[in-house]
C-alpha cells in the first residue's frame, strides 16, 4: 500500500523555535507538496518540489523554507514560528494523482 | 490565474438519499484534470473522483459521479445512496496540463462540509 508519511500528527511549539514538519514517501515519485488547511480557506501552496534539490514557491510561502536532501523525504521548516502559522499541514506526492499525508495540526503559542 | 469556486459551505443529505455538491472553476486552458477529494474527520484525503478534461464521458467511481461541463466551466459531485460514512469535508480541486506551465500542484476550493443523517 503506497504511503506519504507526515512524522507528527499533533505539534505544539513556541513563537519563535524553529520548526521542523517531517513528510516521506515510498512511491518513488518526483513531484512532492506541501499544503496549508485552514478553515474557510480550503488547502493553499506553500512549497513544491520537483526533483531532489529543486524548489518552487506556491501561494504563500513567507514565513516558510524548504528542503529536499533525497527524494522521498520533503521537510518544511517554520524559521522562526509565529502564532498565525498555527494550522494544518498536509504534505502530497504526486505522478498524475496527489496521495495525501495524515496531516500534522500545529499549534504555536 | 485559475480560481476554484464551491459554493456550499454546508450540506445535509438524509441516508439513502442523492446529495449533489456544486463546483465551478475559471481557466484559460483547454487540457486540464479536475478531482473530488474527501476529507472525513480521520483528517486523510481521499480522491473520490478524477476527470480529464479532453474526456467529454463523465467519470463515474461507484456511487460517485460527476457532471461535467466545460463550456459552463463547473464540475458537479453527485453521491447516490448516501451513507454515514460519507459524511467529511469534501474539496474540488483543479490541475492544469502542462503545456499550460502547470508544476502538478493543485488549486483547491474551499470545502463543503457534508453531513449524512441517520
């Protein structure tokens, strides 16, 4: 069963740690995401990546870094957290369908 | 740029019943993929239903369909014999063919809430 992996389901950090949000998958896929859930406001882009080494900004990437070291891990990194980042993080891989991580909620306080 | 419109942010449906979610999109491209996604309280996103938009067929998946008209630009979610477990957040989402400069990512909605009721 293929798999896209997010390493927390809940998280809660300080304003101004750095962050760490964990995303692997295991289906050899080039393309991979990551997507910001909020209320209201359905699932926005903040990054993407379409090879190792290779990103893309999306909608709102402020705020926000990405790596890619290999191909089946794609962390996002919160520099210096902030309150209005607290939300759901929903990591993707993709050939021509996206396959969605469980989701981590971020809380920042 | 493309923009994804659903404009029901909440539907109830009686179990056994037919319940038809609305989405329309804006683009200029003609080669593009529209999809249904579910979002159950599990909080996992589920694709219910893919649609190529060169296909003039309307994809079905089970008790799921779509109605799909692309001069009218909307891409409706029809669920027969609904079920408890079909009660989630439901997303249309759109994604642009390459040749439109599209990455692969996908433009969301922003959700419908669906409740199913006993």
């Amino acid at each position: 069963d293929v798999k896209v992996t997010q390493s927390s389901r809940y998280l809660v950090k300080r304003t101004g740690e750095k962050v760490f949000l964990e995303c692997v998958q295991d289906m050899d896929h080039e393309n991979m995401f990551w997507y910001r859930q909020d209320p209201g406001l359905g699932l926005r882009l903040i990054y993407f990546s379409y090879d190792v080494k290779m990103k893309e900004k999306g909608d709102i990437p402020e705020g926000y870094s990405v790596s890619r070291e290999k191909k089946e891990r794609f962390s996002l990194i919160l520099e210096s957290a902030s309150t209005n980042q607290t939300s759901m993080y929903l990591c993707a891989s993709s050939s021509k369908v996206h396959t969605f991580g469980s989701g981590t909620r971020l809380t920042v306080v | 740029a493309q923009t994804v419109t659903q404009s029901q942010p909440e539907m109830s449906v009686q179990e056994a019943e037919t319940v038809t979610l609305s989405c329309t999109y804006d683009t200029s491209e003609s080669n593009y993929y529209l999809f249904w996604y579910k979002q159950p309280p599990s909080r996992q996103m589920i694709l219910v239903i893919r649609q190529e938009a060169y296909k003039q067929q309307n994809a079905t998946e089970n008790r799921f369909s779509v109605n799909f008209q692309k001069a009218a630009k909307s891409f409706s979610l029809k669920i027969s014999d609904s079920q408890l477990g079909d009660t989630a957040m439901y997303f249309c989402a759109f994604m642009g063919g390459i040749y439109g400069g599209s990455q692969g990512n996908l433009i969301f909605g922003k959700g419908t809430k669906l409740s199913v009721k006993p």
